[in-house]
C-alpha cells in the first residue's frame, strides 16, 4: 500500500510528487501523458530563462524519481473506498494508498466520476473544478486536489506551487503534526 497516490504527474502532480516522496512518504504517481503542460512554451518561471511544457514535465517527473516516487504511465478510471484506505483503478492495474491526490489538469471527468463535489470553473475553457477546502481536501475522506482541476490558475508556476502546498498537507496528516521541508546550504 502506498501512503500517496498522485493522479497526473503534470506540474501540480509532480511537484506533489516532488515533496510526498522526499519526505519519505511511499509515493506513486499515475500519468495518462495529458498534460496541457505538454503543449507550452515558459517563459515567465522565476530563475528559469525559457523551458517547454515537455522539458519541464520530463524535468519534475525526473525530480519526483529522484527522491523515490514510482512514475507509471497508465491512466486512472476509477477511485474507490478500502478498508484500508484508497483503491486507483487504472486501465490496465489498480493501486492502494492511504491518500489520493487528483491532479487531472484540465480533465475533471475522473473527479465527478468518483463523486467529490464540483464546482464552476473560472479559468477559459475550464468548466468545472473540484471543490476543495483551503488545505486542497474534498468532501471524500483521504481524496485531495491540486492544480487546475482544483480550480487553481492555469499558469504552472501556480500550480506547482499548489501541488507542493497540497502534498504538505498530506504529509502533515499522515504524520500527525505539521511538516515542513526546507533545506538549508552546508557551510
């Protein structure tokens, strides 16, 4: 059983994925390769000159890896209550976690599939985003959002930055108190 189960590894999910797994948090992330990341040229990340959708992407799953997140490229069809917790039903396996992080982007169809409230968007071409709570929490017990599907700007410096408050949250959950992850330079 894994302790976080992230659905898409864009820019909300890998850095989700990022902060879940460096904690020490056994972490999968579930990639349908959808982002609309994909499609984007950056110009605007802050210490970032240019990058595209892909390098980026392919830079934050690399990063995720790095500190022990499993990548699988599948896609989620279904999110189910346990007795232990959460069952992802791919397309081709089905996985266990204690929490699951949607962070569908743009595609909200698992989200209202599985029954966490929805609510209108307000982003062009968004109609409808996961209603979430301040921490990034559904109505679902142990379901979470992050990104664009939670109704947080399209813009990917935002939304990574969502992503990685969300998954805090998560950590501080399953820890029992807050955490915080900060790094400090050895003199």
């Amino acid at each position: 059983m894994y302790d976080i189960a992230i659905i898409g590894a864009g820019t909300a999910g890998a850095s989700a994925a990022i902060f879940a797994a460096k904690a020490g948090k056994k972490t999968i992330v579930i990639d349908s390769d959808k982002s609309m990341t994909k499609r984007a040229w950056i110009r605007n990340h802050y210490g970032i000159e240019d990058i595209t959708g892909p390098e980026l992407i392919e830079t934050g799953k690399k990063q995720a890896e790095s500190f022990g997140a499993e990548i699988v490229k599948d896609t989620a069809v279904n999110v189910t209550k346990t007795d232990n917790g959460l069952r992802v039903e791919t397309e081709n396996n089905q996985y266990e976690a204690k929490h699951v992080i949607l962070a569908t982007g743009a595609l909200a169809t698992l989200a209202e599939k599985i029954g966490v409230n929805m609510k209108a968007g307000t982003e062009p071409r968004i109609k409808t985003v996961v209603d979430v709570d301040a921490a990034g929490k559904t109505n679902i017990d142990g379901i979470w959002a992050a990104g664009t599907v939670a109704g947080v700007s399209v813009h990917t410096i935002i939304t990574a930055g969502d992503g990685a408050k969300v998954a805090i949250n998560v950590i501080s959950e399953l820890n029992g108190e807050r955490y915080v992850d900060h790094d400090v330079l050895k003199s």
